[in-house]
C-alpha cells in the first residue's frame, strides 16, 4: 500500500463528485478519503455518519493524511478544469 499523503495547505482540493473529507473512526490507522454522502471517491471504504470524522485544519489532515488515490483524482479534476 503507498504512503498518505501530506498536504501543505488548506483548503484541500476536492474531485468534482465529492463534498468534503472524512475519515472512519472505527478502524485505527485510516486516513482521509474525498467522499460524497458516505461513498469514498476511490471506493475503499464507506464511511458511517456517526462513526467518521471530518477535517477540521490542516494539522488533522497532516496528522492523518489523506488517501493517495482521492487525492490524485482531486489533482487530476483540477488540472483538467
């Protein structure tokens, strides 16, 4: 699996699906996915409303991380607009 990615700056990009960043609460270790109502951009996990966390600053994103693959597809997303 390849390392989370870090950001330098807030606010993060988001792909064009998705509303914010969260990350599941009841598995230890996980990092930030891009998600739209639950459904992970990149399709890994689904994240439950009550067990899930968003971000809130960029210390919980750089702490954390974000998803290498919903970040690249946020890259890619705003390259392309």
């Amino acid at each position: 699996m390849t390392k989370a990615v870090v950001p330098k700056a807030f606010p993060l990009p988001l792909p064009d699906e998705a509303t914010g960043w969260a990350r599941s609460t009841r598995r230890p270790g996980t990092v930030f996915h891009a998600h739209a109502l639950g459904f992970t951009v990149c399709g890994s996990i689904i994240l439950d409303r009550y067990h899930s966390e968003e971000v809130r600053h960029l210390g919980d994103a750089q702490y954390f991380g974000l998803c290498p693959r919903c970040y690249a597809r946020a890259i890619k997303d705003t390259q392309e607009a």
